[in-house]
C-alpha cells in the first residue's frame, strides 16, 4: 500500500528492500541465511524498561 515502508520501499518483488518474518522460526531460518552467528548480537534497549515495566 503507498505510504508504507512495503509500499515505497518495494517495487519489485524481486528486489524486496523491506521484509518482515512471518513468525520466530522463519525469521530464524531466514538469519542463518544471510548471517553468521558473530555477525549477530542480542542486546537490551535502555528505553525498553520505560516501555514495559513490572510496576
């Protein structure tokens, strides 16, 4: 749809400049494709613990 990242960013099916994983095992598959494990990092947002919170 015009106005999204999709919509603006992908004209050609081909040439997919934005893509999003379905679920947690194909976005897993997906890394392993274009990744190796070093290139990948885990890490904690400092603003994270503003957006949730257990109080």
């Amino acid at each position: 749809a015009p106005g999204t990242l999709r919509g603006d960013n992908c004209i050609s099916t081909g040439r997919n400049l934005i893509h999003g994983s379905d679920g947690p095992d194909s976005a897993k598959h997906e890394i392993t494709m274009w990744f190796t494990p070093e290139e990948v990092s885990n890490y904690e947002r400092a603003l994270d613990s503003w957006i949730v919170s257990d109080n």
